[in-house]
C-alpha cells in the first residue's frame, strides 16, 4: 500500500484526522482530511477551522482563563480542589488585572473566570467590569459556576459583560443534586432555577460530571437538563473515574442531540468507541493549544487547565514573555510521552491539536518529492 492509501485507510475507518506525522501525504489528502470535520461542528466557540490555521505567536490570544479563587461553598466529592500561591483563598484583584492587561494587549477574544467559586470572589463584578473596559476585542466573558449564586447576581454580571455561563449540574433529582454539592440542603433546586431563568437571558451550558454516585441515573439527567432551555450540555466522567463502561450504550434521542451539539459530538464519539480522554499514538502529539490559550492561576500560567487540574507544574511566572514561553514549551514537548496528556487530553482538544496539525503542515510544510509525481509532505517540526 502507498503511503497516500494508508492515510487515506487509517481515516475512513473512524472519520477522524489522524496526526499527519507517521505518514508522508500527498496535498489532496490533507485538504481531503481537513474538509472531513470542521471543528466549528463541534460546538466550542473558542474551537474552530481558523484559529487552527492562522495560530502562532502573534495571533489574538483566543480562549483564556484565570483561576481567581480556591474557595468554594460547595464540597463536590470528585472536586480535587485547588490552591492559589501555595494556599487557599482568593488571587488579589492587582495579579488578576495585570493579567486581563497583558490578554488586552494580546487582542484576546475570549475570557473565563473560574475556581473554586469564582462567584464567590469579593471583586467579582470589578474582575468582569474591567474586563470589558479594557479587553477591546473580546467577543465572549465566560464564567464557570456551580450555580449556588443569587440570581440578582449572576443577572448583574449579565449587564456588566458576561455573555457565558457554563453551569455545573449533576443529577436530575434534589437528593442526589445535594448529595453532589456535599450535602448543601436547597442547592439542587435553587441551580436549577437559576439555570432556567439564565437560559432565557444568555448562553448557558450544563456540565454534568459522573462518578459511581450518579452515573446510574445519567440518561435521566442529561434529559432533565435538556428540558431547562440551556443551549449545551458537557458530559465527562470524574477525571479519578474515567470508567467508558458508563457511556458505552448510551443512546439519547436524535431529537435531543440536534439541540445540542457539544453532547452530539460525545455521544457519536462514544457510538465509535471513542471515550471523552485519552491520545492516541495516530493523534497529534503537539500541543497547539497552548499557543494562543493562557491559564492562569495566581502568579503562574500553565499549559491548559487539564494539567493545571492534575497538579502540573506551571510554565512560568505571569508576564508579557508568557507567549515566547508557551511556544518553546510547546517546540519541547511531546504531549504522547507525557503521562498526563496521554491519559487525560479532552477529545476536543485532541481533534482541535490534529487539525492544527495538518493545517499548519500544509501551510509550512509541503515540499516537492522529487522520487515521486506529487508534493509529499514530511514530518518536522510544525511550531511558528
Ligand atoms: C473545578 S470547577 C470550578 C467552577 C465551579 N465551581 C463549578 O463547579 O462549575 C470547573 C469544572 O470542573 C469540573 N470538575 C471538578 N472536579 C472534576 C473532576 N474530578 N473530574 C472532572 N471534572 C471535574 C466541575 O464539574 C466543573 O464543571
Ligand atoms: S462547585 Fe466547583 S469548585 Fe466547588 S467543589 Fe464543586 S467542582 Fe469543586
Ligand atoms: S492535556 Fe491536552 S490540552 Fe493540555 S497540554 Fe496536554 S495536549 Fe495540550
């Protein structure tokens, strides 16, 4: 078999873009491959075909977060928890607006606020005021919550500049909805409530995370929260759980799925076989994420949250040489020989890093064979 047939082999048989690096492709195919799934289809805005192939050092900083607390008033029993400069608390208003300067000085377009709580944080509606101010180019302001805020709140920091909620849910009854906060009495219900009336105002995800206390009512839940109005619903497995026994037969109704892409694409990876964590040896193993993503927490950045969440170490200290030095981590690392990218890279970013692969391989790396009648493209290194 040429080496153009096997490409063309290995991606008929699951429809995805394999890393480019173990075969020498002719131009067709990676335009063939590239045409194959568009990451707009997906269903993340921050994901999509352009950033993929316009990504590099100067680029808009696309999808960007801060941890800006570790508190919580919540105790969800897979929550691993989290530390801010060694300790627990909140990061200081001043580190997180050099932050959101150095983003606004990078044409960032999208930013998210996370935690512990981050509706808990006592600058939060500052945090969110001089984000809009300052960050000219920014099309989305995202915060991550478990919900438990006042409405009043949450609806204030809709006029302020949030445009994205991405709420946690996991359960589609009170008892074990409390039993997932770590047993703060009401909290289900009033998540629920909040989740419904913010759908009416604003983008509004449901992530749901199942472990061995849930998972048993997971179709159930998924439903419950298709009916709130929210636009997408995240479903993932505790990361110390990743059991794909629980989502092997998991058939939702086509009806469902249509509304909600980001859950569509699960569940169609799960029908293949395909669990939401883990790379390959045919994926890519570069990270082209981290080029234009920052996360950050206290005074550090680290590659992505994945391995901030796994208790790696960060890539440096919060500065305006943050971007030079996520590119040369990215040139140094190879994210299969790393453990904990192997075992727990998100499909999302998995298929995002294949297609920045292969497009950045056609845009920078054709190159004529001359043993053969058409242009071959070779591995090397693909880091601009
Ligand atoms: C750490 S929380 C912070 C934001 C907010 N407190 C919340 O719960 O949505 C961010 C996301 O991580 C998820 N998460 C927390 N621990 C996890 C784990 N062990 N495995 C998978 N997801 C987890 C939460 O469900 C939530 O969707
Ligand atoms: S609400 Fe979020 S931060 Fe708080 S314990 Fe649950 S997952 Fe962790
Ligand atoms: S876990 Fe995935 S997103 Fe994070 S650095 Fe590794 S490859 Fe990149």
């Amino acid at each position: 078999m040429s080496n153009n047939e096997q490409a063309s082999a290995a991606m008929s048989q699951d429809g995805e873009c394999p890393s480019a690096r173990s075969y020498y492709m002719t131009r067709q195919t990676v335009e063939e491959m590239n045409n194959k799934m568009k990451l707009e289809n997906i269903g993340f805005y921050t994901l999509e075909d352009f950033r993929a192939k316009n990504a590099c050092v100067n680029s808009p900083l696309w999808r960007n977060e801060i941890i800006i607390t570790s508190r919580c008033n919540f105790n969800c029993p897979y929550c691993r928890g989290t530390e801010i400069n060694g300790k627990k608390g909140d990061m200081p208003l001043d580190e997180i607006k050099k932050s959101i300067d150095i983003w606004a000085s990078q044409n960032v377009k999208n930013a998210r606020f996370s935690g512990g709580e981050p509706t808990i944080h006592k600058e939060i509606k500052e945090i969110i005021r001089y984000t809009k101010d300052v960050c000219k180019e920014i099309e989305h302001i995202a915060i991550s919550t478990n919900g438990y805020a006042d409405l009043e709140l949450y609806k204030e920091l809709i006029r302020i500049g949030v445009n994205d909620y991405s709420i946690s849910l996991d359960a589609c009854c009170s008892s074990i909805g409390d039993m997932m906060s770590g047993e703060v009495k009401g909290s289900w219900n009033k998540v629920v409530s909040n989740i419904i009336e913010l759908s009416k105002l604003t983008y509004v995800t449901v992530g749901m995370v199942f472990d061995k206390q849930n998972s048993h009512e997971m179709k159930e839940s998924i439903l419950f929260a298709s009916n709130l109005g929210v636009s997408d619903i995240r479903i993932i497995s505790a990361a110390q759980w990743d059991d794909f026994s629980i989502f092997e037969n998991l058939s939702i109704d086509r009806k469902v799925l249509d509304k909600h892409p980001i859950l569509k694409y699960r569940i169609n990876n799960f029908k293949t076989g395909r669990n939401v964590r883990g790379i390959t040896k045919t994926d890519s193993h570069k990270c082209g994420l981290m080029i234009d993503d920052t996360i950050i927490k206290g005074k550090y950045h680290y590659p992505c949250v994945i391995k901030m969440r796994e208790g790696c170490n960060p890539i440096g200290i919060v500065s305006d040489k943050m971007r030079q030095e996520r590119k040369d981590f990215l040139e140094n690392h190879n994210t299969y020989k790393d453990p904990v990218c192997r075992k727990n890279c998100l499909d999302v970013c998995i298929d995002y890093n294949n297609k920045y692969e292969l497009t950045n391989l056609s845009r920078h790396e054709v190159c004529v064979n001359n043993s053969a009648d058409e242009s071959t493209i070779k591995d090397s290194k693909r880091v601009m």
